[in-house]
C-alpha cells in the first residue's frame, strides 16, 4: 500500500488512494499534525558531566597506565597534568556516549514519543526531556556525524508515526511511499545540501519500516491535485507558500489530458522566516535587544526553537550580568519551556495580526506584569524581507513565461495570510486567483502520484 507524506516543516500530513477515492489519514482526530515529537528522555548535555569519586579512580587508573605505556615504548614522557587532562577526557567521552546510548534507547520506543500538539504540551507540563520542532529545516544544514544521526533519527521516528496511523486506519501494511520535497531546502551547502536532505529522509524512511519511497517536487503534487478537479484545459502557476519554503510551478491541467509540468522554482524561505522577524522586533526587545549589549545573536538564538544547537547555545548563557529587569526576564526565558512558550506567542500574534488590526500577548510566565502588543503595520514591516524575497520571485517566473497563466492556484499555510495573496495577485493580475486547501493541498496530490509519472 502507498501512501503520500507532506513531511512539512510545521504540519505534516498524509493521504492515499484507496480505489477512487482519496482518504487523508487522521492523527488524533485530525488531517494533519504540528511537526514536533517530544521524547521524555532527556539527552546528554555535556555541561552536567562533573568528576566523582568512581570517575577519580578511572582516571587515575588511565594515567598510571599511559606512565606505563610511556615506559615501555620509550617515548618522550608527558606531564602528569598532561595526562591527567588526557584522562578526563577519556572518561569524560566514555560518559557522553553511555548517556547517549541511553537517550538513544529510550528515545527507540514508539510508546514513549509523543507527537503534534500533544508534544508541545507534554514538555511544557512535565519541564523535562526533550522537545524537537520543524526538523525538516535542518535536513540540509552541515551536520556533524553525530547532529545527522540525531536528526535521522528524529525524522524517522515521525515517518514511523505516519506509517503506523495510516496502516491502522487503512487496515492493511504500508509500506511504499512518496513524500513530498520542496523545489530548494533550505541550506548552507548549496545543492549538496538538498542532496543530503534527500538522503536523511531516504535513510529515515527505511527506519521507519518503508520498504521504498520515492520524492515529488511540493508544487508538482500540487499541480496533480488541482488538475483532478479542474474540467477545462488551462494554463496555471501553483504557488506553495509553507512554514519553511516557497515553491512554484508552471504546468498545463484539467481536462482529459494528463497533467504537463513544465518548470518549477523555488524558494528557502517561508512563514517561519516572518514569525523569526516579528518575534526579533517585537518580542526581543522586551528581553533587551536594542537596550543591551548583549548581541543580537543570543536574542535569535531564543528565537529559533526548531535550531537545537542554537537552542542549546542559548540555554548556556550566562544573563546575570545584563542590567535588570533584562537579567531576570533572560534567565526566565531560559527556563525549561520558556523559548516555546515564546515561540507560540509569535505565531499566534502572527495569525491574530493576518485578520485584525491589533494584537496583544501576556508574557506572565514571563514576569506577572509583561505583555507585547503589535499591530498590522507591525506584521507588514516584519514581512517585508520575506515579500520582497517572494516579489522577486514572482517577477522571475512572470519573465520566464511565454504569456501569462489562466489561473494561479494558492496553497500551503502562509497563503492564507492577505498580505500574500495581494502580493501574489498584483503579480498576475489577469489570472484567476484559485484558493486550494492551505493544508492539504500537497498531499492530496502526493497520495494521486504513482512512480513514473513526469
């Protein structure tokens, strides 16, 4: 049985073609799930290795074994602090991949993951383990070894997720699938990193009990999906605005004909990019950004929850020497939770920002009497680099068409934000403006693809 997977980076979603009919799969109710999987294990944090009585005794037993070492093969003797140093190393790294060992078994159990929503609250709740949120947008980032392993894990536990709700729900084994993958990932290595993207999730999927999965580009999913309800042949821009990118495509649907995809471009910049900038000038400063001297990079830190290493850099600060009431307000954010409880205000100012002229937000875990407030005018100003970087987009695709589209079909999360669609339109103002499903729009087309079609 195939299914299709919009592994997103903020929802993830599936469906599949059982005959005619096209069934989404269900996650708690739901047709799609928030991409975050909350393990209640926590993992190795170096900074709580601290040297014991027993870890004394193993490193002295390390130092009078490479005296010996050094005696027997003659060479030039080292610095009982040299080797001491050496030792607690050893010991140091011993302890790390025990702990991890650990973590990583944990963590390998199914029942204990917890999905979505579910996994936002259960870690702030509990206070404890660990919380990863929006992998997909590190899939094609430089990774340590160790970082790749991680993250491969993580997706996979995921895809195991979506393959073990979608084989309850169909009542048969799944095992094949297409999943989704946007026209550019976002990256600091270039094409190498949407190889390396491509190669995690392949990896992952075998993990998660796939026995073969196939990639279709986001908006050419799109594209098979739009042209299945469309009756007349036609010309269309599919426009795929998600959390994390942007991507489009020209194709000819509708009709009898089988869809023709002609080109496609993309774009390693989504919605997260506007809830980083709105949270950078409108939640940030009351932590100190732009009154302090502590560098902006801290503040950005806090603010990219689905960084783990940046997250984890942030959480190391030392703020007890930033003038008050910055200090307190910086340790409290530092609290387990803090950063995603943050992070959650951003989006929802965000959506509240999309529909109504003013927004407000209590910051109370924060400090009992703290709050932030934005208006409109503040959401386009913090949109503005993502809508310039997505106007040129549009223009690029406008110069490289023969004549303009019939149709623009609209989908993904961000497009239902105006301020988008006003982009958008004013790019093609001759085109019928189409609103798919924001959500579901990707997958539906994913679960009609079948390997070996264009």
């Amino acid at each position: 049985m195939r299914i299709g997977i919009d592994f997103g980076t903020s929802y993830s979603a599936a469906a599949a073609r059982v005959g005619e009919r096209l069934e989404h799969i269900r996650f708690g109710g739901l047709p799609q799930f928030r991409t975050a999987v909350f393990f209640p294990a926590e993992l190795p944090d170096p900074a709580d290795f601290h040297m014991t009585r027993e870890r004394e005794g193993e490193v002295a037993a390390l130092v009078r074994a490479a005296k010996a070492e050094q005696t027997r093969s003659g060479v030039a003797p080292r610095s009982e602090a040299q080797l001491y140093r050496d030792a607690v190393q050893v010991v140091r790294r011993q302890w790390l991949e025990a702990q991890s060992r650990e973590a990583d078994e944990a963590a390998a159990d199914l029942d204990d993951a917890v999905f979505g929503e579910d996994a936002i609250d259960r870690y702030l709740e509990e206070g404890s383990g660990h919380l990863v949120q929006s992998p997909k947008s590190m899939l094609g980032y430089d990774l340590l070894p160790r970082a790749r392993q991680t993250i491969t894990g993580i997706a996979a536990q995921i895809l195991e997720h979506i393959r073990v709700a979608a084989s309850e729900q169909l009542d048969r084994e799944v095992r094949l699938a297409t999943i989704g993958r946007p026209v550019q990932f976002r990256s600091s290595m270039g094409p190498q990193g949407g190889e390396q993207a491509l190669d995690i999730l392949a990896e992952a999927a075998q993990i998660a009990g796939f026995e073969a999965v196939d990639f279709l580009e986001e908006p050419v999913a799109a594209a098979l999906h739009y042209h299945a309800g469309s009756d007349s042949r036609h010309s269309t821009l599919v426009v795929d605005i998600g959390g994390g990118t942007t991507d489009i495509a020209h194709a000819q649907v509708g009709g009898s004909q089988a869809p023709v995809v002609h080109r496609a471009w993309g774009l390693p910049n989504g919605g997260t990019d506007v809830d980083l900038a709105l949270s950078m000038a409108h939640f940030m400063p009351v932590f100190g950004r732009g009154d302090t001297r502590v560098p902006a990079h801290h503040f950005v830190d806090a603010a990219m929850v689905q960084d783990m290493p940046r997250q984890r850099a942030f959480h190391r600060r030392d703020f007890s020497e930033v003038p008050a009431p910055y200090n307190a307000r910086l340790q409290a954010l530092q609290e387990d939770g803090g950063t995603t409880r943050l992070y959650r205000a951003v989006e929802s100012m965000k959506m509240r920002l999309s529909e109504h002229d003013h927004g407000h937000h209590a910051l109370d875990y924060i400090d009992a009497s703290l709050a932030v407030s934005a208006s409109r005018e503040d959401l386009r100003q913090a949109s503005a680099d993502f809508l310039s970087r997505l106007q040129r987009l549009l223009q690029e695709v406008a110069q490289a068409l023969a004549s303009p589209p019939d149709s623009v079909f609209l989908t993904g999360g961000m497009s239902r934000a105006p301020y988008v669609q006003a982009l958008v339109r004013a790019a093609f103002p001759h085109a019928r403006m189409v609103h798919g499903d924001p959500s579901l729009g990707v997958v539906s087309g994913l679960a009609s693809h079948q390997p070996g079609q264009g």
